[in-house]
C-alpha cells in the first residue's frame, strides 16, 4: 500500500537513532536490503558532520525502471556536470556549494504528506513509493528532458520518475482542488542556508512552489526520484523533487515533504522574492525577457571543457509546445510569465 | 642592498604573488572539478570578486601609509591598481567568451539593456583609463590632470560594489558589507575629498 493512514511528519533531524534502524531493518525485509546497504560511504551520508570541506558523494541506488524511447535526439549532459552545478539556496547559493554542502542529508525515512482538497488525505512513505513502482516496473520511468533554468542555461537529463497525476489520483482530489503547493524541507540543522541569510540568499525558507491542477495532471508533470539509473543525489533534490520541463528550473522545488492541494493560487518563493522578476507560471518563453538574463538564448551545458561552450535558441515552453500550449490558450502570456 | 630596499621588494612580490597565485590555482582547480562541472558562473563570479577585493586592497594603502609611516607601501598603489584591472579584464573577457560565446549582438544588447551589466561595463572602461595612463612618462605629461582622472578610482570602487550586489539573484549582505569597507576607505579621506571639491 501507498497511502498510509494520516500521521504526523516525522521530521528526519528528529528521529532517533533506535526508530531510524528499526526502519533500516523494515527496510531490508521490504527488499530494498542491497539498495540501502551497500557502499562504503554510510558514515559520511548519516552523519550531519562532514568530515572534510567536500564529504564522500551521498550514496545513490541503482533504479529499475522503464528506459526512455531510444529515439529520442536529445544528448544528456554529463552526469558529473549535473551532479556538480547546482541551484539548492537551502545549501548555499554558489553554484558548487550543494554539492559541497548536502551529502549528509538524511533521505531515510522520508514521507511526504499529501492533504488539503483531497478526499482522502495522506502521507506517502517515499521508499516505499520508489520499491513498489520498481516493482510494479512500468511506473517508474526514465524521462529525457530539457532543463532550461531562469539564469540562461540548460541541461539535458534523463530523469526517472513518476507522473505526478499517477500520484495524485490515489488521494482523490476534490472539485476544489484547483492549484497545488509545494513544500521542501525545513531542517535548519542540516540544511544552512534555512540557518543563515548569508548562506541562503536572504530567502525566507521552506522553499514553497506551486501548480495549477491541469498542469499538475498533464502527463509531462513528474515527481522525480532518480537520474542516470540511480536515486537522485541530494543536491538534485533527493529523494522526490519535481520535474515540469516547460517550466523555469525553480519551479522544480526538491526534497519535497508536503503537497497541498487549494483553491487558491499559492505563494511561490521567487515571486515573493522578486514578483516582477518571476512570475507563478515561469514557462519557459524567449519572447519574455527576465531582467537579469535575456531569455532568448541559453547557454547549453554540453560535454567538454571549458571552452567548449556552446549557445543554442530557447524554445517556447522549452520546446514542449506542441504538448502543452493548449494549456494557456486562453491566457496573455506576457502579462502572465 | 639596504634593509628598506629588501623590505620594499618583499612587500612588492607579496601584491604580485597575492595577485598571481589564484589565477595560477584556477589552471589545476577548473580541471580538478573545484569551480563544479559547469565552471563558467564561478569562474566569472571568482574574477570579479577578485578584482573588487584588488581594488578595495589599493584603496587600502593610503590610509595605511598615513597611520604606519612606512614608505616602501606608496609603491604597492600602482601594481595593486594594475591588477585589479587585470582581474576586471578577465572577468569581462570570462563573460564575453564562456558565457555569451563571443556573440556580439547579444553582447551589445546584455550590456545597453542589463543596467548592472552597464555599470560592470562603464567601470571597466574607468579602469581601462585608469590603467593605460599609469604609465610613469603618461603620468609626468599629464600633471595635474593625472590627478584629477584617478580621483575616478572613488566612484569606480562604488560602482563596484553596485555592480556585485545588482548581479547577486537575491540577498545583499555580502555586496554590502563591500560597500561598507568601500565607504569607510573613501570616508578616511575625508579631508582630501573636501578640497576636491572646494575647487
């Protein structure tokens, strides 16, 4: 079963040490045992000390899942490149340091609650939500995607994840439900940048996001929980973050523990921030520029080293128009970027 | 060699080494993966701050020689000047080259339309001024005017600091404690400001 019965979240900087291996040993009898066991690098990952200015690299899982289509003709960026640059405030705003920062983040256990306008409110054990669409093999898809972040450059990743439509079927949402907010962790303990506004770019955390429920729905719409055949690191968002590729990179808010659904449009951290530099919907269009970054061209961040940059034309809706333009037909799209 | 003239030189190869040693660090950092696998933000950011802490250490020297009394620090003005410029050069030639590829159209519109882009622009033009007239021969010819054309040093150091805190997406504390360091350099010359100005 997915759903469990309504809990309180359990906040991972305050689980104990007993209740986290007891839950270590569930784990194992779940099967999971060789994914959460192995690798030499356990102490550097559970411990909140690092033990030096980089700590080994957090451990990632291998993933079974259903391979992308081979035909397509995007070439992901290389994994190193989309380990190592990084926006995650939470972990300090240089583009290096949630690398540096977040391999001691506790992944396990993980839940994320889902409530608001929904019939059947809950929370989702997210282990347990990776095991079984493994099992159950066809849910648990790699998707290759274009991401096209707000600063004017972009990657190529190929995600594994989970429609979030799938998800949110199995709580029912209710005719109210007409927009979804999203939360990330709040753990000042682990996470620095929510101890400090010099490290977290004077953001008022948690980091919030937001949907409209169609967009939420559309079967490009993913909770993504690994990339390159692995569960994700914890500086891409590990272990469930949100993937919407006709979007700006922020909207995909990471380390989620909270969806809830409303009927309200929500707050969202950046339009808080800056509301004239981003908007709620923040597709990607080249035809509306950001003050800070002409949006017409982005820098693609390819193999190769440094001098092999290269600029390519962005596309409306990151080149997913075709798919999801319908969505805002009826919309002025420069009044609502 | 006298004890000042040894003293002179060490103080002159710490600027040039101070100066030199990161730039040498970014030929084994950027391949060892320390500026992170897209190195280009970092790399452009780095350069600038760089040549921001040059430019606020060149500031420094004055207050300093009036306090210390130690002659051979008038020297370090000029390399230290020098270097922030090359530090700006790189930082700009980082963003024309890594960043924007060298497409000019695109350049020229970033540079009219992003006002901080402008203001990084317009200071490394000061700077440009600056550093080609700090040649000791362009400097006896120009006298006077000498002076007053490296009194820009003050509003450039400023516009440095509005330039880092207009780049920065969100959060202002570092670029304003530049600007505090930055006021308190230009306040110590308070003296010397007010004659500027009662000419």
């Amino acid at each position: 079963m997915l759903i469990k019965s309504k809990q309180p979240l359990l906040e991972s900087a305050t689980t104990p040490e007993n209740v986290y291996s007891e839950r270590r040993a569930i784990l194992k009898g779940l099967g999971l045992g060789g994914l959460l066991l192995a690798g030499p690098s356990r102490a550097g990952f559970f411990s909140k000390e690092a033990s030096g200015p980089v700590p080994a690299a957090a451990k990632r899982y291998p993933l079974s899942y259903q391979k992308a289509a081979s035909a397509s003709p995007l070439v992901p960026t290389p994994e190193n490149k989309i380990l190592t640059h990084n926006n995650f405030y939470e972990f300090g705003t240089g583009k290096t340091d949630p690398f540096k920062n977040s391999q001691g983040l506790r992944l396990e256990p993980w839940t994320l609650s889902v409530e608001g306008e929904v019939a059947k409110p809950g929370t989702l054990d997210v282990w347990e939500l990776i095991n079984g669409a493994q099992k159950q093999g066809a849910q648990l898809q790699e998707r290759i995607y274009r991401m096209r972040c707000v600063e004017a450059w972009s990657m190529v990743i190929p995600w594994i994840g989970i429609e979030l439509g799938q998800i949110l079927k199995q709580f029912e949402p209710t005719s109210k439900a007409k927009y979804l907010a999203f939360e990330t962790l709040y753990d000042p303990q682990q996470m620095p940048g929510q101890q400090s506004r010099r490290i977290g770019g004077g953001i008022d955390y948690p980091y919030v996001e937001g949907l409209r429920m169609d967009e939420a729905m559309h079967p490009l719409t993913i909770l993504s929980v690994g990339l390159y055949g692995k569960t994700l690191a914890p500086q891409n968002g590990a272990p469930i973050r949100l993937v919407v590729p006709w979007k700006y990179g922020f909207k995909g808010i990471k380390s989620i523990v909270k969806i809830r659904l409303v009927e309200k449009m929500p707050p969202t951290t950046w339009n808080i921030l800056a509301a004239k530099e981003y908007g709620f919907y923040a597709n990607v269009n080249p035809a509306v520029d950001h003050p800070r970054w002409s949006q017409g061209s982005e820098r693609a961040i390819t193999e190769g080293g440094l001098f092999s940059a290269k600029r390519q034309k962005t596309l409306p809706f990151n080149g997913y128009g075709d798919e999801v333009a319908g969505l805002y037909s009826a919309m002025n799209l420069k009044k609502w970027f | 060699m006298s004890v000042k003239k040894v003293f002179a030189l060490v103080l002159h190869g710490g600027v040039h080494l101070a100066a030199l040693l990161p730039l040498a660090w970014l030929f084994w950092a950027i391949p060892a993966g320390e500026l992170g696998g897209d190195p280009v933000e970092e790399l452009i950011h780095f350069l600038g701050l760089g040549a921001l802490r040059l430019l606020l250490l060149s500031l420094l020297i004055s207050p300093l020689l009036k306090s210390l009394k130690i002659a051979a620090l008038f020297k370090l003005r000029r390399p230290l000047g020098l270097w922030a410029y090359t530090w700006a050069s790189l930082h700009f030639f980082a963003w024309l080259a890594l960043d924007l590829v060298f497409e000019w159209g695109l350049i020229g519109e970033e540079i009219i339309q992003r006002s901080y882009i402008l203001l990084g622009f317009c200071l490394w033009l000061i700077l440009s001024a600056l550093a080609l007239t700090s040649l000791p021969r362009l400097m006896r010819a120009m006298q006077s005017k000498w002076q007053k054309l490296h009194w820009w040093i003050y509003p450039a150091a400023i516009m440095g600091c509005i330039h880092f805190w207009w780049s920065l997406k969100s959060g202002w504390l570092e670029p304003a404690v530049y600007l505090l360091i930055t006021l308190v350099l230009i306040g110590l010359r308070q003296q010397k400001l007010l004659r500027i100005f009662a000419r």
